[in-house]
C-alpha cells in the first residue's frame, strides 16, 4: 500500500518499511510490548529468542505460547483499510492505526 510493506514481529511491534527506499520507516509497539512483564525482551526492545525457545521441546509449547502472547506478539498479516492499518495479535487484542 503506497509503496510500503508493513509485517508483524514476534517482539510486538508492527513495521512499514518503504519499498523504494528500502528503509524502515516508522515501528509500533504494542502496550504489551512496552510493558514486557515476563522479560522475553532485550533491553533494546528486540526479542530474546535464546530465552524463549531455550531447550524447546513439545512440553514447553504452553511456556512459550504464554510468553509470545505476553508482548502480543504480532503474527497476523496487517490489513490495510483507508488511512488505517489493522492487525490482531497473539493475546488477543486488534489494533488499529493511523
């Protein structure tokens, strides 16, 4: 849409990069994201992957399904509408930005 692509991250935040450019061009993060109260974050914002699927195996999947959902991670395709842009995440909540 208007020559961005936008996609969710596993961190909770939504990004437009810019398709000419090829630059990012603006991020948001979810309050949850902002809040991170089980500390699956860096202190940069970025997520901790190490943390999160540290020896993975089929019994943990409740433990890491609880911690994506924690940041509301963003694993659904943004759907533009208008001047808006759309998009639920793992916990539940639907945003919608301008």
């Amino acid at each position: 849409v208007n020559n961005m692509i936008y996609f969710g991250v596993f961190n909770g935040e939504l990004v437009a990069i810019n398709t000419n450019t090829k630059q990012e061009q603006w991020r948001f993060r979810t309050d949850e994201a902002k809040e991170d109260k089980m500390k699956v974050l860096n202190g940069d914002g970025t997520f901790n992957g190490q943390k999160v699927f540290a020896d993975f195996n089929s019994e943990k999947m409740p433990e890491i399904m609880e911690m994506l959902f924690s940041v509301g991670a963003i694993l659904s395709t943004p759907t533009p509408y208008e001047n808006t842009l759309i998009f639920g995440t793992a916990n539940g909540y639907i945003y919608s930005i301008y």
